[in-house]
C-alpha cells in the first residue's frame, strides 16, 4: 500500500503543478517568513464532447423477475467530463490567513479556530451550490447592498475607532476590498473551521466540541454551514523560514537583511550622488571681467573671452574651479563588506551561486566547501519539511482514503506488479488501476533529510564499481544481488522502465560452476546428467496415436 499511496500523491503533485505553486510556497516564505497551504478534495472537470446514451428510446424490461434498463441510443452530444480528482492545492495569502491568536504558527492546529479570506466569482458560488455546497447564493447581493461606500459595521469591527492617529481603520480598509471585489464582479468569502459545541448554537443535538465549517459572503451572508469534512482538523499547514515556538509570528529573510540592505543602498545611492556633484563642474567668476555667455556655452572647445578690465591681467584670477572631494571614495569597499556579512548571516557563499572565488583550490577542497555550505543550510530545509511537508502528505493520504469515488488509472514506470503488491492484471499498458482497497492503513511521511542533492552521476558510478567487485569475486555474489545492482545503476542514469527490456519468460539463476566441483558434486549424488530430451523418442510414423498427439508430441515411447 504504502508504493501505491506514492504513486497516488506523486499524481496529485503533478495534477496541482506542485513545482509551481511550491516556488510560490518558498517565495512567500521568504518574504512574509510564513505562507499557509490548503489542501482539499475536488475535481477539475472541463465540457468536451463524448458519446453518451440520449434517454429517448431509453426503457426498462423484466425479464425472469430482474428487471433491467434499456439505455438510448448513443448520441454525440456536450458533457460535463472530469480530467483530475484528488488533493486540490492552493496558496494562500499569508495577509488573508487567520488562525488563532493565541498560539503560535507551528502549532496553529491546536487552535480553536483558523480561517482565511479570498475573492470568489458569482459563477463560482453558483457551481458550488448546484453541487449542494453552498446556499443562498441568491441573497448575496440583495444582503449586502447599502448606500455607496458604506457597509455595515461587523461585531468584529465595533471595537476599532477611527482616531487623528490611524490612517486607515479596519472598517476603511474593509470598504475598499469590498468595492474592489465588486468592480471585478466578484464576492469576498470569508472561510473558518472552528471548535463549537452544536447544541449550543441549535445546530445540532450533540453537546461535545466539534469542528464546525462555516463560510460568509461580503460579511454579511452564510452560504455554508456544516460539520468539517476535513481531516484531522485544519486544512491548512504553515511553513516558516526561522519558525519559533513560543512567538507568534517569526521574521522572514526579507525582514531579516532589511537593515543591511538600508545601509547598502545609502553607500551606494550617496557614492552616486557625489559623483554626479564632480561630474558637474562649479566655476568662481568674476563677471566684470569674463564674458558669461562663453562659460554658458554647453558645447566643448568654447573659447572664454575676458572684458576689457582683465587685459593684462593673469587669467587664473578671473575664473577659478572649485574643487570637489570624493568623499564617499570607500563606499564600494564598505559595500562588499557588507555583502559578505549579508552572506554569513544568510548562510549562504559565491560558490552556492556558481560562482569560484579567485583563489587556488583543488577540486577537492571546493567540494568540500560546497558541501559545508549545504549543511549550514540543512536545517532550515529539514524544517520546512518536518514543519509543513510532512503533515501536508498525511492530510493527502487521509483525504485519498476518504474521498476516492472510483477506479483512477495512474502511470507507472519501472516497478513490477509483485513491487507495488498488485495483481499483475491490475497493470493495463504502464498503467495501474488504483482502488481504495489499495490504500489501506497508516500512513506516516518524515522529514526529507540531506546535505545537498545527490549526484546521480557519481551514484551510478559508485554503483559499477560495485558491480565489478561482486562479479570479481564470488564470495561478495553470494550476499549481493548483481541484478538488482544493476537495476539501480540504470536508474541512477534516469531510466526507470528497465522491466519492458527485460524477458517476460521463464527465468532461471544460472551458476557456473568449475568441473573438479562439479565431478566431486556426482559422486556425491547431488547432480546427475540430464540426458538428451528426445531419449526413447521414436523416429518413424509407427506408434502414432491421438493420445500422443494431445498429451505429447504426438510420438509415444519405445518400449
């Protein structure tokens, strides 16, 4: 079960672009220090054309008491047809994600709320309603119409008061999301799982917490209310960049570096600035004895006459430059400081950007320092995985479980039935026919560990010198599988459907064995001679009977 649950999930990632949205994840990461994902269960279902059976013509007949029905005749006709089901992924804005307050991001799932805001169309809200999600998506419009540019004050917001101090108070901003989504012709959804007890709010006659789903469209209509379908509690997980557990919310490496990258941007933008003071020159000039117009004159090789007043007079007392000190000459130095230190605190070198710094080294120490800087570098990736990715699959896995309404084909390459512990007819042409049956049990992924990504090419290469020392000696076959070194080395190259190649016949170990064992194995009795496979075979039509033909060769045996 546990092969098939990876080929499940790996569809699952492919179906979501998962490479795209988890460039996403990491960019908000590292510009908020946090970004939320939700995972859920849905189809992606397009309209295309196919042959479906039209219901004129169609009927029922009863025949020896079963009674069974007559499909139409098939038409070709527009259809609603489903591409993808399973685990749907969405980023969320880390500025529209709501948990509790009262505990911190990496254990938001103890909270007894979390909820998160987002625009949705009108066509939307009517396609959820159709497939009986939502209600009263027609009451929308007519709930939340006020005079322009007024809305009404929610519960939330009686609490804030608009002061000289504040800019913009939460009703104001509420406004001009609310006019914004509108514009668009869209809705603001407002969607929270919390922990309620049902009887208390008459919703229900239990009276044990349970986690409830409610969702509120422009602040002002439910359109959804029911017990959480989700699984365990939350469908969302949290990835942080520096997650700490007793704060609330911790600093991203945006705002980490913002201090550095201030002072960078004064050295340089300053060094500008004086540079562009030298560039354009200041002149001290008597004008009673030099003709302005000439120093005016932005063209080159202008000629300065002097007026009558300076004749005879040394020139250098007429016009005089200023002179302009670079003041900010060691900026550029200061700069690169800067950025080395910007570099120890991220953790990161020039090597790690494909750059080699000019020293002499061996490729030997390079690697070396390559792989130091991975480590440094190692924990923050095992924390985001043991934060967010390993509790993301197993919410996948549950949610596979749970939801799976048929038999869905999935590609496969390179594992063999007896592999994944299906049937063999359960593979049709790479592709095997998943059922829930399949995914049965407990599902646990841990964190991704490892320095660096590992060099397949070195792997392989490992892999045939191992491969040659078994063959070399026999004692290493006897507790090595060659095959299955081999298998591996071509999988290590990127091939990984070594099973078409390989034959589907009878396959049997062959031993050679050296003749003074094998003399010394007959005396023994453990072997004898096979013989020739066509011995007491009679040659000549005599003998021929049918009950040769069927069970034999068709020649019976001499006597």
């Amino acid at each position: 079960p546990a092969n098939i649950m990876e080929i499940c999930l790996d569809y699952d990632y492919r179906g979501n672009r998962g490479y795209f949205l988890l460039q996403q994840l990491f960019l908000n990461i590292f510009r908020y220090g946090y970004c939320p994902i939700e995972n859920s269960w849905g189809k992606k279902v397009v309209t295309k054309k196919v042959f479906k059976s039209s219901s004129k013509g169609s009927g029922e007949i009863e025949l020896e008491g079963i009674r069974m029905e007559i499909p139409g005749a098939p038409e070709y006709t527009k259809d609603y047809f489903t591409v993808f089901e399973g685990n749907r992924w969405r980023i969320i804005d880390p500025r529209q994600f709501f948990p509790d307050p009262r505990y911190p991001l990496s254990r938001f799932q103890e909270g007894e709320f979390c909820g998160r805001r987002e625009q949705i169309h009108i066509n939307e809200l009517r396609k959820l309603e159709d497939q009986g999600l939502y209600f009263n998506t027609t009451k929308i419009s007519s709930a939340s119409r006020t005079s322009p540019g007024t809305t009404p004050m929610r519960d939330a917001d009686w609490n804030s008061r608009d002061t000289q101090r504040d800019r913009i108070s939460p009703q104001t901003a509420w406004n001009q999301e609310l006019s914004d989504a509108r514009r668009n012709r869209m809705h603001i959804e407002e969607m929270i799982v919390m922990e309620i007890i049902p009887k208390d709010f008459e919703l229900d006659d239990s009276d044990k917490p349970e986690d409830w789903l409610f969702s509120l469209a422009d602040g002002t209509t439910i359109i959804r209310a029911e017990e959480s379908p989700f699984t365990p509690r939350f469908p969302w997980e949290v990835g942080e960049s520096y997650p700490d557990i007793l704060a609330y919310i911790s600093q991203g490496v945006m705002e980490l570096s913002q201090p550095l990258a201030d002072h960078l941007s004064f050295l340089f933008n300053s060094h500008m600035a004086n540079v562009r003071k030298a560039i354009n020159d200041m002149f001290l000039v008597d004008p009673s004895r030099a003709d302005l117009r000439d120093l005016l004159d932005p063209r080159a090789g202008k000629l300065v006459r002097l007026l009558p007043r300076a004749y005879g007079q040394d020139p250098a007392s007429v016009v005089k430059q200023l002179a302009v000190s670079d003041v900010t000459r060691g900026h550029i130095e200061d700069s690169k400081q800067i950025l080395d230190l910007w570099q120890r605190i991220l953790g990161i070198s020039d090597n790690m950007f494909g750059q080699i710094s000019a020293s002499r080294r061996t490729a030997t120490e390079l690697q070396g320092v390559l792989k130091m800087s991975g480590a440094r570098m190692k924990m923050g990736a095992d924390l985001i995985s043991s934060q967010c990715f390993g509790p993301l699959t197993e919410q996948m896995a549950l949610l596979r479980q749970e939801n799976m309404s048929g038999e869905q084909f999935m590609e496969i390459a390179g594992r063999s039935a007896a592999q994944l512990g299906v049937k063999p007819e359960e593979i049709m042409s790479g592709f095997i026919k998943v059922q829930r049956d399949h995914l049965s049990g407990v599902f646990q992924f841990p964190a991704q560990q490892g320095v660096m990504p590992t060099d397949r090419a070195q792997a392989a290469e490992l892999l045939d010198k191992m491969l040659e020392r078994v063959a070399r000696f026999p004692f290493l076959a006897q507790v090595f599988d060659p095959v299955a070194i081999f298998k591996e080395e071509i999988r290590q190259y990127g091939m990984h459907n070594l099973e078409d190649f390989m034959q589907t016949g009878l396959q049997n170990q062959v031993k050679i064995l050296p003749d003074d064992q094998v003399r010394e194995m007959m005396a023994q009795g453990m072997i004898k001679p096979m013989g020739r496979p066509d011995e007491r075979v009679r040659d000549d039509k005599e003998g021929l009977n049918i009950e040769g033909a069927v069970n034999g060769a068709g020649r019976t045996l001499g006597k």
